[in-house]
C-alpha cells in the first residue's frame, strides 16, 4: 500500500501552491488509515481549513452542511432528502454508521468549524456488488457550500479521495454527475475521470445500496457515468462492470 499520509500531504502541498504566490502555512495529517483521518491547512482561527472522517454526533454539521447548499446545488447533490426533515436524519444516521463501520469511506471539511464541504466514497470498505466481477470499485461524492465554490477545494476533495481508493486498493472509481453540472464535469475531467456513457441514476439513496438491491429508490435522474480507472490490468473487467450498470450488454 502506498503511504496514505505522505501522499495526502503532497495534496495538500499542491493545493497551498496553486493561484497567487503565498508564503507557506503549516499542514498536517493525523492517522495513517483512510477511517481514522485529520487534515489541517493554515494556522488555528478563522481561515483554518480541516478535513476529517465523519463520525458519530456529526449529525448536527451535517444538517448544518445542508443550509451551505443552495437549492441548485441541493438538487445537483443528492445523496440526502436533503427537503424532507421527516427522513433527513435518519439518512446522517445512516451514512454515520456506514462510517464508522467502515462500510463508506465519508469526510467532512470545515473551514474554522463550518461544515463547508462533504465527500465521500461509497463502499470503500468492499463492493459486494462490483465483486461479481472481480473488482472493486467505490462511487464518489463531493459537494461544496455555494460560497465555497471556485477555490478549488472541489479538486482537493477529489484528489483526496483518489488517493484513499489507490491506498485502499480499489480497481477504479466511479461517479456520476447530472448532465448540467459543468463545474463537476470539468473538476472531474481535470482528475482524470473519463466519460464512460448515460446512467439512469437513484436520488437521495446510496447509490451503491440501491444497486445491490439493499434499498429502494423512487426518484431517478439519467446521470453522466464517469470512472477513473486506478488498477490498469483491470481496466476491461472494471468497463464490463460499468457497462453492466448502464444496461449495456
């Protein structure tokens, strides 16, 4: 396995570099595995940025999370009924428990203590589902508060998560974006995803859980399939596996 914290320290390096000239700020990662994560970048007060695994009583930020979120980017993201309060919680419950069981791998960025960000990678921990192929391939999500936007946190998020999948040892990962997201689909062209074709998409349910058949879905959208392929001689097993998805024969 590669070293998760000297590789997330280069990220967070590369991320510092990008733009205007600026005087270097302290970093640092806290934990060697993927479950057990703290990313800082600049000095303790108001411009500290944070980055750390979801984990029980995050429930709060979460919802906090949600108030970050316009209604376009609340439709654009929907892993959450992020409009029906009656359901709302019991999906953070949820999707903390699948964290600390480490079914999901799923983090938080804060900026001084404010929710700002939430990323994640589904099934991190094991896909029964992409197993039947002999893969292993997670699904990613990243959203960002609206007046987050456009600093490239996106990207970070991004590359974070490229790093956990290669240091866990998924084949690829995969994700997929509404046809009007363009900022996503430059940020995930930018990482190196490639177009793989039209999904129909389940809303506000782990994807992943639907496709296994764990759950049920009444809302779906048809969605643009994107996947980064990380373990190259794997790469036709990981497209029959995608290509299943989509309904293609």
């Amino acid at each position: 396995m590669a070293d998760l914290s000297n590789r997330l320290g280069e990220i967070l390096r590369a991320y510092h570099a990008t733009g205007a000239p600026k005087k270097p700020v302290p970093y640092s990662v806290d934990g060697r595995t993927a479950w057990n994560l703290r990313m800082t970048l600049g000095s303790p007060g108001e411009h500290e940025l944070t980055l750390r695994n979801l984990r029980v009583g995050d429930e709060r930020l979460l919802r906090s999370f949600r108030d970050e979120l316009s209604p376009r980017s609340r439709e654009l993201f929907c892993p959450y009924p992020w409009d029906d309060e009656s359901r709302l919680l019991k999906a953070f419950e949820t999707a903390v428990v699948a964290a600390e069981k480490r079914v999901d791998v799923s983090y938080l960025m804060l900026i001084a203590g404010r929710p700002v960000g939430h990323f994640f990678l589904w099934k991190a921990g094991g896909n029964d589902h992409s197993r039947r192929h002999g893969v292993e391939v997670p699904e990613l999500g990243v959203a960002l508060g609206d007046g987050f936007q456009g600093r490239g946190l996106g990207y970070l998020a991004v590359e974070i998560l490229k790093a956990v999948a290669e240091h866990l040892g998924s084949d690829a990962i995969e994700l997929t974006t509404a046809p009007s997201n363009d900022a996503g689909w430059r940020t995930y062209r930018k990482a190196g995803f490639a177009f793989r074709g039209m999904i129909q998409n389940p809303l506000e349910a782990d994807v992943t859980a639907v496709t296994a058949g764990e759950v049920r879905a009444t809302k779906f959208r048809t969605e643009r399939q994107m996947a980064f392929i990380i373990n190259e001689a794997k790469r036709k097993e990981v497209l029959a596996y995608l290509a299943e998805k989509r309904g293609v024969s």
